[in-house]
C-alpha cells in the first residue's frame, strides 16, 4: 500500500517546489511571464497587483510583528531624526578635505556637519543607555531601540545599541533614491517597507518612548503622526521627547498655534525638550518610575 505523507509535509513539499521554479528562472535570468498555473503565494505578478494590495498590506503587518515577538522585542524605544547627519570622524574629515581643497562653499558645509555631529553622537549615547538599563533584566521590563533603519541619526541609535552587544530594530522604507539598512541593526531585525503607513504603525505598536532628534520632512512626518496619536487619545501616552531645544523652539512656533487656537495650552504637555543624552533618558526613566 501507498503512504500517504502527512498533510503538513505535503504543503511544504508544494511551497518548496513553487519556490524553486522562480530561484531557477533568476538563476538563468529567465524573464518572469505570466502562469496561470503557478501557485498564487509563489506568483509575483499576481501578488503584486493592484487587487491584491490588502494582501501585501497585511504581509507587511505579519513579518515584522512575529519576527519581533519570536526574538523577544516587546517594547521599543523610537530614535526619529535626520538621515544627513554625519559621525563626528566623518565629519571631521570632510572638513579636512574641504579645507585642503580650498573650496569656501564646500568649507562652510563641511563646519556645519561637524556641528551637526554633536547630534549623531547624543544619539549613540543615548542608546547606550537604553542598553545599559536593559542588559539583565527579565524580558517584561527590557528596552529595546528602533529607528528607520537609515543612515545618520538612525545610523547612531542602531550603533549605540551595537557598541553594548544589545539587539535593535530596523524599518527600512523603499525609496526611488534606494536607502540601504545601516550596518549596525541586528540582521535578524532588519525591515524593509513598501507602504508608509505600516511602517509607522510598527513605530507605535512597541513604542514606550519617542526621541526625536532634529531632522527634515520624514521627521516630521513621523513626529506629527505620534502627537496626533496621543493627543486624540488613539494611542497611549508615552514621553516623547525633542532632541535640540534650539532646533525645535525655532521651527515649531507654538505660541502662534496657541495664540490661534489650533492647539490648547495643555497640548504643550506631550512634549518635552532636552539637549542631551542622559536628560532624555532621565525622563524616560521619570515617566515610567524605573529604577
């Protein structure tokens, strides 16, 4: 009599065999065509219609989040900030080169990155910090940093959590002008996004704290999603702090917005500013009674 395999070993066999037919035709830079016959999970074109799009949305939900539950990520400490910032060695030595090339504009660039290094480097001990407190503790009480995964600021929370040997997340976000990962998020926790919106709700299902750091319109995006949350009551209140208080005070004139009467005087509340790493942890530590 036939065996038959078990139903499981079956599914596995089938998603193996699907799996491999498209490895073959990459192997052999076979172009991609239409398959009626191709299983719909193993059939890019399919997937990637514009009908199936609630599919990849939930995709794009499922990965990260089980990924993170399986590897012990339960709660998060979000680092936002600018992608453009430079590690005060690099800085430093594009100003040299600016210097050494006589070029006046490229000099002045050059003096403002290295003064915009003090950011990169708040940012890394920052994270040390959060991995400080973290190391030994039993999971429940663990923090963990994420960042989007860029370069910059996220480049220096991931490294900060790097120096300490502690895991850290990293969202990526497919961009026309490709941004790769940094190479100090853990591997293991390393995402890639296609869709904004998930992307952002991943920030928030974790987040115990946000710290964001002086950035451009991606910054701000983020930020203004996570006050907009709290305020309206649609996620729970977290400490979310600025990164730079002569940065934020300049370009977020809240006295107009209050003098309009587009925000409340207790909206000023939900934000806290700090100019360096350990007042940024010490509020963190404050809001949550850590010891």
């Amino acid at each position: 009599m036939t065996k038959i395999e078990p139903v499981e070993n079956l599914g596995e066999s089938h998603l193996a065999l699907a799996w491999e037919e498209l490895r073959s035709l990459a192997d052999h830079e076979a172009a991609l065509r239409a398959n009626a016959s191709r299983m719909a999970f193993a059939d890019p074109e399919f997937m990637l219609r514009r009908e199936t799009r609630g599919i990849r949305l939930q995709l794009e939900m499922l990965k990260p989040d089980l990924n993170q539950i399986e590897q012990g990520i339960d709660h998060t400490v979000v680092v936002f900030g600018s992608a453009r910032f430079l590690s005060p060695e690099d800085a430093q030595a594009a100003l040299t080169k600016a210097h050494s090339e006589g070029n006046a504009q490229a000099v002045a660039m050059a003096e403002r990155r290295v003064a915009q290094s003090r950011f990169y480097e708040q940012a890394r001990i920052f994270a040390r910090l959060v991995a400080d407190y973290s190391a030994g503790r039993p999971r429940d009480e663990r923090l963990f940093i994420a960042t989007g995964g860029g370069p910059g600021i996220m480049e220096a929370a991931n490294r900060g959590a790097h120096d300490r040997g502690a895991l850290s997340v990293g969202l990526n976000i497919a961009l026309p002008h490709e941004q790769h990962p940094n190479r100090y998020i853990t591997p293991s926790l390393s995402f890639k996004f296609h869709y904004f919106a998930l992307r952002k709700m991943h920030f928030m299902i974790r987040a115990k704290a946000l710290v964001a750091f002086p950035g451009g319109f991606g910054t701000l995006d983020e930020l203004f999603e996570v006050i907009t949350l709290v305020q309206t009551g649609k996620a729970k209140a977290v400490p979310i702090v600025l990164f730079g208080s002569n940065y934020w005070k300049r370009l977020l004139n809240t006295d107009a917005m209050i003098e309009e009467g587009v925000i409340s005087q207790e909206d000023l509340r939900l934000f806290s500013y700090v100019d360096d790493a350990d007042a940024a942890w010490e509020l963190i530590r404050a809001f949550y009674q850590l010891q």
